[in-house]
C-alpha cells in the first residue's frame, strides 16, 4: 500500500511537472506572438509616418507624393474654407453674385478636340464667376496643358497656366474653396480648380480635369473647388491620356507626349 502510494504521488508529481513546461512553452508562444504583432505594427507606423512626411503642397498641381498618400489611404479632413486675417480678393476678380444660382454650358476646344462643359453657381459661385469672366476676356486661347498624371487612381489633366510650365499668376488669386469633395474624391468629369497649398485663396487661373475616377488627399487649407464638370467629350482627354507621358518610361505625371493647347473656351 505504501509503495503503491509513493508511486501515484510521483505519477501525479511528474505529470505536474508536464504541465508547467507546457504552460511555460504555451506562455512564452504568446510572447513571442505578441511581440511579432507589436514589431509589426511598429513597422507599419514607420511606413504611415514616412509617407505622410512626404506630402507636399499642391503647387497648383498634384504631385506624386500626394499620389503615393492617397494610395496609402491617407486623407486629412477638409478645413472649413473661410479667410484668415488679411485674405481677400482684390477688384480683379469677378464678384460671386455674378453667377450665383446660374449654370453656365459652353465648350473648351483643343486642339485635339472639344469638350463639352458646364460650371455650376450655386455650389460655386466665386469659382463659376472667376472662369466665366476669363472665358469671356478670351485668356485662354492659346494657352496650353501643361500636366498630365496617368497613375492607377490620379488621373488629371491640367490647364490654365500662362506661361506654360504650371507658374501660377501672383496677381490672379482668389477665394474662398467651394464645394470641395469630403472625401477627397473627384470622380470622372470633374472640372476643379488648381491653387497653391495650403491656401484656401490660393487660387488662380487654372484648373484640372478629372478623366478617371482620382483622389487627391486635402491639405491644411482643405480640399479642391469642383466648379463643373464634363458633359461631353471626355474621351477627347482620355486619347491625350492614352499617348503617354513626355518623358516616356515609367513616368506617371508630365508633360503630355503630344502638346496640347486651348484653342478657345465659351461659356454662356
């Protein structure tokens, strides 16, 4: 009896023994697991943080480090689109009350074709004020697109610049941003306008047209005013798409490989 005892103590003494080592090896698992986890996501953090020090202003143009963020699915909220001490517009421009509650229709020609347009006063009033008045003074006959990004989920087509190389006027600008999508979506047909980063009254002469569905992140100041958008022709800017970048290769934001230029823009 006493033997047959000792041994079940001892039974019993190793099979606790057993089961410490396995809770020990279970425990250190989790550790090891959890520790994988944490140095993941720690390498994620460093990724988002990397991309999001890449972004930079607009420059009156989306450029590519905004396309790699809004690839990363980053976005920052809009800010409400009101002046800041000393911001406002200078007689030069239009006042909005010329085109509230309006809609404008009229046809931008390129060279490569015509689009069919329509700008809307009632969700942007100063915008459709600003580029009925251009259209009116013939400013953009002649001038040309200058930029064209191709990416997988960026694709614009850019105009308006006197000078040719995407230079803003510096005594053309305006405000405030109107209609700028919450979301930072501009889908296929949008017409929005350019301007200078964070500046809700950094806009100017240009504007961009939307010919795939894009999203660009906004900035401090916001997003970007959608004053219209295409109703016909758009397959004329996806043709200009189609041809490339000027520089060729794997390029995706550029000068378009084949030129193009405004050859008039009415509104009526």
């Amino acid at each position: 009896m006493a033997a047959s005892s000792r041994s079940a103590r001892e039974a019993k003494r190793r099979i606790q023994q057993m089961e410490a080592k396995r809770e020990l090896r279970r425990q250190q698992d989790r550790r090891r697991r959890r520790d994988n986890i944490l140095a993941a996501g720690a390498g994620t953090a460093a990724v988002v943080l990397a991309v999001v020090l890449q972004l930079t202003v607009f420059s009156s143009n989306p450029t590519e480090a905004e396309y790699a963020a809004a690839q990363a699915g980053l976005t920052s909220p809009s800010a409400t689109p009101t002046p800041t001490a000393g911001q406002s517009n200078g007689p030069n421009i239009p006042k909005p009350e010329t085109a509230a509650g309006k809609v404008f229709t009229g046809e931008l020609k390129l060279n490569s074709g015509s689009v069919g347009v329509e700008l809307d006063g009632t969700k942007a009033p100063q915008a459709a004020a600003v580029f009925k008045s251009l259209a009116d003074q013939n400013y953009y006959n002649g001038v040309s697109c200058h930029r064209l990004t191709t990416a997988d989920t960026f694709g614009v087509l850019q105009c308006g610049s006197k000078t040719g190389d995407g230079q803003a006027d510096p005594a053309y600008a305006w405000g405030p941003l109107e209609n700028t999508p919450p979301d930072n979506k501009y889908p296929a047909g949008t017409i929005a306008v350019a301007r200078t980063g964070d500046n809700a009254y950094g806009n100017g002469t240009q504007f961009f047209i939307v010919y795939k569905d894009t999203t660009i992140p906004a900035d401090s100041a916001g997003g970007y005013t959608v004053v219209g958008k295409v109703t016909s022709g758009l397959d004329v800017v996806t043709k200009i798409a189609a041809a490339g970048i000027k520089t060729g290769g794997n390029a995706t934001d550029g000068a378009p490989a084949e030129p193009v230029t405004i050859d008039s823009f009415s509104l009526k």
